[in-house]
C-alpha cells in the first residue's frame, strides 16, 4: 500500500474566542482559515494547482463559518481553482478526521497532495449558540432535540458529562484541578522555551499587521490555591429544566444511571478554554514529494474511529486508541508521546488511569486547558503539536486522540520519519 506523508504542519495561535476580548474575534472565518493554507504554500513551495483536495473540518457550520470552509478558504488565500476542498464536522474530533480521510485517498492512489485541516472561531459560536438557545432551538450537537432519540440514548451537556464521569471513577476535582494547574505548568515552560515555533504562523490582517504571533489563552500565573476557589461551571446548569416535562441535564444520565449521584467538580480552570484558531496539514504520496523535492517529516501508520456510550459522551478515546494500535500493531509501550485532549481534565486524568501511562509522556506540552480548544481545529493541532515534540526528542511514534459528541472518538498514530 503507497504510503501518506506528513510534509509540513503550521497553525495559528489560539486567540481567546470572545468578541471584544479576542485578538482574531472580529476577523472573517474564511480569512482565518487562509491564514494556515497561505502559511503552507510559502514554507513548502508547491504549486497550488497540484491540491487535489482540501479536507477541512468545522464544527459548528452557520453564518459565515458555514459554506464549506476548505474550499472558500482556498479562493480566499490565492489558491488555484483547481484546488478542490470539502468540509466536514465530527465535533471535537473533525481535526483528526480530515488527516485521516487525506491519508487514505493518498495511500488508496487515488490523490497525490491533500490538505487537511480546520478552523473554529468559537468567538462566533458562543454567539450563534446564544442566539439559537434564544430562539427556543436546541443545544447544538446534544441529541439534536430530537425526543425519540434522547428516549434510547439520552444525551446531556457535555460538561455535566464529565462531571458524571468523574463521580463514576471516583475522581476528586483535588485531582482534576492538580491536572489543570499542572496543562499550565507544561503550556508555560513550551513556550519560554520555543516549542511551539516551528508550527505558529502569525495571524495578519488585509494590510500586512501582526493581529496575533502568540498564544492569547494561556493563564502561567494559575495556582492550586487560585483553582480551588474556582465555582464549579456545570453545577446549575446540571439542575436546569430543559422542556416542558422539567427534565434536566443531570435527569438524562440519570435515566441510564439511576443512582449516579452527580457531583460538580469542573470549571474553567480544569476544562478546555474556548478560543479561536486554524491549523493544517500537508500531506503528499511518496512519488509526488520525490518528483518535487519536498521532505517528508512522518508517515501516517494508522487510524481509527470507534463509538462509545453516548449518555457519557467522553469516554471513546481509550477503545480508540486501542483500535489504533490493534492496527498499527504496536503496543502501549511503542508510542513515545500521546495527545489526549483536555476537552475537560477527566478525560485526559481517565484515559492516563484506563492504560496505565508513563505520565511523562502525556500532553508534555501542556494541552486544550491550559492553550484552548478551537473544536474543528483542534485534532489537526495535536498531529503538529506530537510531530513537532518528537523531532525535538528524537522519538518515533505518537498517538493523538480526543472525545466527541455523540460518545465518538478518531485516532491517529503517527512515525517520525
């Protein structure tokens, strides 16, 4: 089977995504997602005309952040019209399934050169979801209103979900907030000491001006003391009435846990923080980089997609990454780095528990708690985030996962080359 290479990756800083606060909040979705796709033609030197496809993953698809992103963003960097693009939405997990659909037209033969990447202004989305709750609409990506089938499998706020979680395993929000303070921890020293440089491209506007070169979200001056006062964010919003029958977001696991006694432990301090960003990747067949001299910098080994309990919602990561490995045939003790996303500290504090993890080798760059979550970016993010840390270690392969609505998870495992 021809091999998908991993030819460059540049993202965004992530800028905090509220309107009036953010660096990239007034900027136009489109222009934002140009910002990586321009950022990759000038550091690799291809011609655009080559792109057989842009797979771009955006989540919340409304307003102006909706019709299809990857192939608008292409007109609006410059790219030639023959370069094609689609836009997909798997939640959280878009990211890392647009890497893996451009890996697999590669290694099937039928493309030589795809993008895949994605963009999130949540700046927008906290908007649009505000107005559409407004309106009477449901909760985007929460069993989309739809009674028969919140009836079979009910489906809450995703952070209730992690507070339920979290009472499951009897973890403590000590632990969870221990592992929020210890994202900062990490996110702080990546970027005194440059990490992060080889992937950030600056955010600029339609003249030329810098609007962001650096990552807006991250709080270093964060301490145990500071989290422990934090309110927890999910504690009303758990008891609130949601229809006419006075069902509430905690009432919905608790029709498939009926005992489970909810505790409020997660707020901003130990969950992902919402901001904007773009990311994205180049990847090319092994025949189309040698023809245009373009190195390789690592190969996709596997990839992998599994549902999981959608009542939970976040517990999919770990039968993914197995699959992962299953397919790949390798073990825990092959990958030398892994990306959980810190969709909500449990997450990451179950997924390290379930395999049992050298923790050392876990999110060592910090994660989406302490430098935010662009939820179709994200994924894309983590495969720079991995590819860039094993280079700078020397190690071979990394493992890069995360939850998504609906109980889902991608994997993907990636050989530093």
């Amino acid at each position: 089977m021809p091999e998908a290479y991993i030819i460059d990756a540049v993202r965004t800083p992530r800028g905090i995504g509220k309107t009036g606060k953010g660096a990239l909040a007034h900027m136009h979705p489109q222009h934002l997602a140009a910002s990586v796709l321009k950022a990759l033609r000038e550091r690799n030197g291809f011609d655009t005309a080559d792109v057989d496809d842009i797979i771009w993953s955006t989540s919340m698809q409304r307003g102006t952040q909706g019709g299809d992103l990857g192939r608008m963003a292409a007109l609006d960097a410059g790219y030639d019209v023959r370069a094609s693009g689609v836009t997909l939405d798997r939640y959280c997990g878009g990211g890392i399934t647009a890497v893996g659909l451009a890996a697999a037209q590669i290694m099937a033969g039928m493309e030589d050169l795809v993008i895949a990447g994605g963009s999130e202004m949540m700046s927008l989305t906290a908007t649009l979801s505000q107005q559409e709750a407004a309106a009477g609409l449901p909760v985007y990506g929460i069993g989309s209103g739809n009674d028969r089938l919140q009836a079979v499998h009910p489906q809450s706020h995703q952070g209730v979900c992690g507070d339920a979680i979290a009472a499951l395993e009897g973890i403590s929000r000590e632990e969870l907030d221990a592992a929020g303070l210890e994202s900062q921890r990490r996110a702080d020293r990546a970027i005194r000491e440059g990490r992060f440089a080889r992937s950030i491209v600056p955010v600029v506007d339609d003249e030329g001006r810098v609007l962001l070169d650096a990552d807006e979200y991250p709080r270093p001056q964060t301490s145990a003391e500071g989290l422990a006062q934090l309110k927890p964010a999910f504690e009303a919003l758990a008891r609130m009435p949601i229809d006419e029958d006075g069902t509430t977001y905690a009432g919905l696991i608790n029709r498939k846990f009926p005992d489970l006694d909810i505790r409020p432990v997660h707020h901003a301090g130990n969950s992902s923080g919402v901001v904007d960003g773009a990311a994205a990747l180049l990847l090319a067949s092994k025949d189309y980089a040698a023809r245009h001299g373009l190195k390789p910098r690592a190969r996709i080994v596997a990839t992998a997609n599994i549902g999981d309990d959608p009542t939970l919602m976040l517990n999919a990561p770990v039968p993914a990454a197995r699959k992962a490995l299953k397919k790949a045939g390798l073990t825990k003790d092959d990958i030398d780095l892994w990306e959980i996303n810190e969709a909500f500290a449990v997450v990451s504090e179950k997924f390290q528990r379930d395999l049992d993890l050298d923790r050392d080798k876990v999110n060592v760059n910090g994660g989406s708690i302490a430098l935010g979550h662009p939820i179709g970016a994200t994924g894309a993010i983590l495969i720079g985030t991995v590819l860039d840390e094993l280079e700078r270690i020397g190690g071979r392969y990394g493992l890069v996962t995360m939850c998504a609505a609906g109980g889902m998870a991608p994997a993907i495992i990636i050989e530093r080359l």
